[in-house]
C-alpha cells in the first residue's frame, strides 16, 4: 500500500482554494527539491518538475473548489468512500497531486506539471510558460476509473451587469430562501437532474406573483450547481414556504429595485442545463449554468454562467445566443476565461493507456467529458505532445457532497504505474 492517503490527508490541511494556494505551491516546490529535482515556477505559479530525460509528463491542478467550511477540511471514511465534513473535500484534483508526490518520493524520472487555478478558468494553463521535452502527457483529473478520456469540452464565462435605481417599494416585507440543495460539477453533474437553487427561486417568485425585488444573493461558484439562493422581497398579498423554498417575514419597509421584476423574468427565461446531448458521446454537446445571481443594497446586478460545448463552434452559438439575452434585458455583457475544446482523438499513446486500464480493472473505454480538462489548452501550446487523461472515481465534486472511492484510487494508481513502465 502507498502512501497517497497520507499525502492527500496532508494536502487538506494545506488552505489551496483558488487564487489562495500559496502555501500549497510552496509545500510542493520544497517536496520536489528536497527529492532532487529541477523545479521551476512560472508568473502564473505554475509547477514543473523534472529528473533526467523523461518521456512522460504527468499534469494535474492544484487548487481546489471550496465550499461549506472549506478550506477547513475534516476526512472520514464510510463504506470505503472518503469525505469531509460539510465541505468540499479537494480530491478534484488533490488526489492526483498526492499520487504525483508518491512518484517523487520514489524518484521516478519523469515530468511533473502542477498548474494553478484551473478552477476558475485553467488560468495556470493558459499561462504555461515551460520548456517541456516529454512526447506524452498524461492528465490525472477524470473522476471515473476503468475509463480513459481522449476529449473534452470547451467554455467560457459570461457575466452581466446592470446599475439600477432603487424607488419606493409597498406590502409585507419577506426573506425567501432555497438552501441546502444538492450542488454538483457545472459539467460533468449538469445533466444528472440537480436542481438549480436559483431556478427553484426564480420559479416561485414568479407564481407566487412577486414583482418587488429588495436584493438578492445566489450561488456560490461558477463552475457549481447552485446550492442556495437567498432573495428579499416585498408583496402585497401573503407568501408561504412550500418544498425547498423557506419564507420568513421582516420587520423592515426598505425600498425595491426598479427592474427586479425584470431580474426574476430573466431568471425564468434563462435555460439553465443542458442544451443538447451529443448521442455519440452520451454526454451532454452543450450546457449552461447559472451559476451566481447578486442584486445588492447598492442597485448593482451580476449574473455569472458558465457555458460548455464539446466544439468550439457550438460554444460560440451558445455564447452568443446568452449574450443576446443578456442585452434584451439591459445588461452589458463580458465574455472571459474562454479555453478550446479537446477534440476526441484516438492515437497509440490512448491505447497503450487504453490497454493498461483492462489489465487492473478488466474493462476500460475510451471517454469524452463534458468539463474542462487542461489538454485542451494545453495541446494547443505543445502540438508534438499526445495526450490521455485517468482519474480514480470521484462523485459530486465542487460540492459539500464531494467523495472518493479509496480502492479506485490504489488501482488508478497501479494502472499510472503500468503506463510508465511501458513508456
């Protein structure tokens, strides 16, 4: 048995939320030198790592999605699945880093690529800035064993902005809330029938009549499910709580946005999920989410989405087609961490890796995913390179539900073993 349970356990205790994973980038610098490699760091704090004359390169992110009490992380075990209490857990993609270190601990020779956040838009790898001589990339960030995936989707962020007024507002003054949902990946959870806490919201909202928005806070990341959603409201007829949706009456006489109608009928207009499904692959072509709603006391309206398409023409269309519904409303618009598509490729180095998954788990396939996976940036900036991605079982990732099966991780490993054996 390894020791790369007790790396990630390690690596939970290092804070490494995104644009908040310093000292996790300073841990790793020092395990790398104190094991004799060459390290360098990029202005975009990428890590590379390097011994000898590798053909190899082995890449994962290391900041992680927090959420609930993250970055304070509590591990237990429960029927062989590892979790955290009410927070995220990090092993997207903290588990990959924690098998890379063990690789190090026992001097493999090989490229060890660590980028930076990749949860808020692969900015670390858009910035890459290496020297990289490896023929072969292995990417460690798929969630699911016994599968090797050769493409992956493309995105973009689309925010909108509008400055409101605030006038005179009438009626009971109320605080409505959807909390505790689910939450999941805005990618590969999109088409699992989550329900989107700010859906929810808008949806009652608008039967239950209410036209008198005071502000509103909803969402957590971009690139989540929403889990919560929180607005205050004044109507003149009585509002009850009913399913997910929380009603509590305030004692306040504050006054209301003069487009909060509008917000609440752009909530409902707004289609948030999947788009298409692409048959072939079996996953979604394209999808959205709308990931985070503020109107706050000041009149200011932001909304945030993430988009994703497995081609890099469809997620144009898509973009487009939400910017113009954006500017129906009002808002101006802006368009920003867009990364390209992987396009599906089957090449020698998939199957190899293809062939060493059938021999530690009896059964592999060749999979797409509808997330962002670094190959794609990262293809386009060292075209001679061939690229698969593994990844032991993980569910609910950017969630509080987040979990990793502990089996599937000793075996994933063995199968990395097994492909630089061969390589």
């Amino acid at each position: 048995m390894s020791k790369i349970i007790e790396y990630f356990k390690r690596l939970t205790q290092i804070p490494h939320c995104s644009k908040e994973a310093d000292g996790l980038c300073d841990f790793l610098v020092a395990f790398a030198k104190e094991r004799g490699y060459e390290v360098e760091v990029d202005e975009a704090k990428n890590i590379y790592a390097y011994k000898g004359t590798p053909r190899l390169c082995l890449q994962a992110h290391y900041d992680m999605v927090c959420m609930g009490k993250a970055p304070q992380i509590e591990t237990y075990v429960e029927e062989g699945w590892m979790k955290a209490k009410e927070a995220s857990l990090g092993a997207d993609n903290g588990m990959a880093v924690a098998m890379m270190m063990q690789l190090m601990e026992e001097g493999k020779v090989l490229e060890f690529l660590f980028t930076s956040d990749e949860e808020i838009g692969l900015i670390g790898a858009n910035e890459l800035a290496f020297d990289l001589k490896a023929e072969y990339m292995l990417n460690l960030d798929s969630e699911d064993e016994a599968e090797v995936y050769i493409g992956c989707a493309g995105g973009a962020d689309i925010t909108a902005f509008k400055q409101d007024d605030y006038v005179e507002g009438s009626g009971t003054c109320y605080e409505v809330a959807v909390n505790g949902l689910p939450g999941g990946h805005s990618g590969v959870d999109i088409d699992k029938g989550i329900p989107s806490a700010i859906k929810v919201l808008g949806s009652y909202l608008k039967e239950a009549g209410v036209t008198q928005l005071v502000s509103m806070y909803a969402g957590e990341r971009r690139n989540a499910i929403p889990a919560n959603a929180v607005a205050i409201v004044r109507n003149q007829t009585p509002l009850e709580a009913t399913g997910d949706v929380t009603v509590r009456v305030l004692n306040e006489s504050p006054d209301i946005l003069k487009e909060g109608e509008k917000v609440i009928e752009l909530i409902n207009a707004f289609k948030h999920g999947v788009h298409e499904m692409n048959e072939e692959l079996g996953i979604p072509h394209t999808s959205i989410n709308l990931a985070i709603i503020t109107a706050d006391e000041k009149g200011g309206l932001t909304i945030e989405t993430s988009a994703r398409a497995m081609d890099m023409e469809a997620l144009d269309t898509l973009t487009q087609e939400t910017v113009t519904l954006f500017e129906q409303y009002g808002f101006s618009t802006k368009v920003e961490d867009k990364y390209p598509a992987w396009k599906p490729d089957v090449t020698d180095f998939t199957k190899l890796v293809d062939t060493k998954m059938r021999e530690v788990f009896g059964q592999s396939r060749l999979m797409a995913i509808h997330a962002g996976l670094e190959c794609g940036v990262i293809a386009e900036k060292y075209p001679q390179m061939k690229f698969a991605s593994i990844g032991p079982t993980i569910r609910y990732p950017h969630s509080t539900r987040e979990m990793v099966k502990l089996d599937s991780v000793e075996k994933t490993f063995d199968v990395l073993n097994r492909v630089i054996e061969s390589i």
